[in-house]
C-alpha cells in the first residue's frame, strides 16, 4: 500500500498510520518542534490540526482565512510569524488547495518548515504536483467520511528520508526496528529506542482496503466532481444562498458541499438547519473555530482580527454529499 501511494503522491516516501491525527503529531515531531515554539495554523479546521502542536507543548497560532475559499489567509500568515515562529500548517479545506505556492514563498523568506494538512485533499493538485508534496511532509486521513477509507487511518508523505525514518520508528514504539525487521536478518533482539514513540502503526487488513480504495479514488473524485456541480447548477438561483466556487484546475478533491446562508429577516443559517432536519435532510457545519473552544482559551490574546473565521461560523452549513447521492436525492434538498 505504502509503494503504490508513493507512484500515486509521486514522492519518495509514504508512511502509514493509524490515523490522520497520528500522522500530524509524528510529523510535527520529526520536524523538531520543540516546546514553546510557535506554529501558524488555520482556526478552520478540525482540531486535532492544532492539539498536533500542543502535544509537543508548542503553541498554536491561528491565522485568519479567506472568506470566500475558506482556506488559510498569506496575508493573515505574514502578520502572525513572530521570532518564534517555526513552522506553518496549512489546511486544504474542503479538498480545495489553499495557496500553497505563495506559503511557500513566505516560509523560505523567514525560514520556517511547512507540514501540509490534506485530512480532505487526496487527488488533489497545484500546478499539476500533488498536495502534500509543497512541505516538510503532507498528512492524509482515510477516516470513513474521507473520499477514501481504511475505516480508521491515515498517511504520512515526504520526500525526506529522514522524516520518513522518524515518523517509521515513532509509529513503532519508538524502536529503530520493526518486528519483521528484528527476525529476517542477525539478532532478533539487538535494536535500540532513541526516544519515545507510540502505537501508530496501520495493519495489514486495514491496507489492504486502502489498496482497493487507492484503484478506485479518481472515478470517486469524478463522482463527487458532478454532485458538486449539480447542487451548484441548481442552488444558484435562491436568494441569499452563495455556492461554493467550482474548479477547473484539478486543485480541488470535492470533499464537502459548503454553502453561505447570507443573514436577513426571513432566514439564518440556523432556521434552515432546523428545516431542512424538519424535511428528514441532515446537515452540519464545518467548522467551529478552534479559537471559539474552551481548549484554546489561553491562545485567544493573539485572536482578535480572526473576523472572517468568526462571520463564516454563524453563515456556513454542509449539505448531504457524497459519491453516490443520487440526483433525485439533490433535487430534494434543492426543493427543500
């Protein structure tokens, strides 16, 4: 599974785990974040992108993201880098490349890592090179609700060898060798720990799933491509509703169906949460800021000028949407 991601990513390494999440916290770790280190994420997101760096007892600092696309704003980058500052984590939100080329530019001005949060962007592309390949290293999340599953799981990609080795030993208790590894060739028990590391490792079976799933991925991609522009061709013409915008560069993996619900007298973003769940339709918000959660409560001095984080929260919902929701489904919740 790891060799076949490799040709997939077109990168030198790819390294499973059990999750995304454990992904993020190797990662973070193999770049040397070390406590009390700052690292600029995006408050939009899903919050382990942010306890990753708080597990390293490093500190998290949000910057604010762009109204329309969602995804993390350069400018608001810029203004968060402190003498501190070690590294950014982007999100490509919703399966929709942030500026990825731009971040880069910023982080070799001030000499900072870049760990590529792509829990939604597996397909994806900039300029024809697949995300996650921009940084130190890319995470993907093969969670259920992903475009592709092992059940639970995620993976690791990088062009470093020496990243690939460390996320290779943190996932395995730390240990510089692997059970097979420990009985193919000399003493079985002569290895060493160098630090400690945990359980991250990804089975067999669970691989073996990505492996089919990994065959399947860009007919799903296609799938999802033509809902999304189904809901698109039919919503826009409600009043006070915004589409998302669609995508012909291939940077976009079409992982969530987003709308903004403009505020008036007749409706809110909440009223129609409350309608649509009154109709037997099932809609969510991502997502809660993270600045909003008690957790972060003590990063909140350097969250003031987080405004559209803070606006798109009361504004945004998720309509149903996944590959196979069929067009009489949509035209329901178009109805709706």
């Amino acid at each position: 599974f790891e060799r076949e991601c490799e040709k997939f990513f077109k990168v030198k390494h790819a390294v499973t785990v059990n999750s995304w999440t454990s992904g993020l916290v190797a990662a973070v770790g193999a770049i040397g974040i070390e406590p009390g280190d700052e690292v600029i994420v995006s408050p939009w997101t899903m919050c382990a992108s942010a306890t990753a760096i708080l597990h390293w007892n490093a500190i998290p600092v949000f910057a604010d993201v762009e109204k329309d696309s969602m995804n993390i704003s350069v400018e608001s980058i810029e203004q968060k880098i402190t003498p501190k500052t070690r590294a950014i984590l982007p999100v490509h939100f919703a399966g929709k490349s942030c500026d990825i080329k731009n971040i880069q530019r910023i982080a070799r001005k001030n000499d900072l890592k870049i760990i590529e949060d792509c829990a939604h962007a597996i397909g994806a592309h900039y300029e024809e090179k697949h995300l996650g390949n921009f940084g130190s290293a890319g995470c993907f999340s093969f969670y259920p609700t992903k475009n592709m599953t092992t059940i639970e799981g995620g993976m690791v990609v990088t062009n470093s060898k020496d990243i690939a080795e460390y996320i290779m030993s943190a996932r395995n208790h730390g240990l510089t060798k692997t059970l097979s590894q420990r009985y193919s060739i000399g003493k079985p028990w002569d290895y060493d720990m160098r630090e400690s590391g945990y359980n991250y490792r990804l089975d067999e079976i669970r691989s073996s799933l990505g492996l089919s799933q990994l065959k399947r991925i860009k007919k799903i991609n296609k799938l999802r491509e033509r809902r999304f522009e189904y809901y698109n061709k039919r919503l826009k013409g409600i009043d006070h509703i915004t589409t998302p915008s669609s995508s012909s560069k291939n940077d976009h993996a079409y992982h969530l169906y987003i709308l903004k619900v403009e505020p008036n007298k007749k409706i809110s973003r909440d009223i129609l949460f409350k309608k649509l769940l009154e109709r037997g339709i099932r809609t969510s918000v991502h997502y809660k800021p993270l600045h909003m959660f008690s957790a972060f409560k003590k990063f909140r001095n350097n969250t003031t000028d987080l405004k559209n984080s803070s606006h798109l929260y009361n504004e945004i919902i998720s309509l149903p949407f996944y590959p196979n929701i069929s067009k009489r489904q949509q035209d329901y919740v178009v109805r709706s």
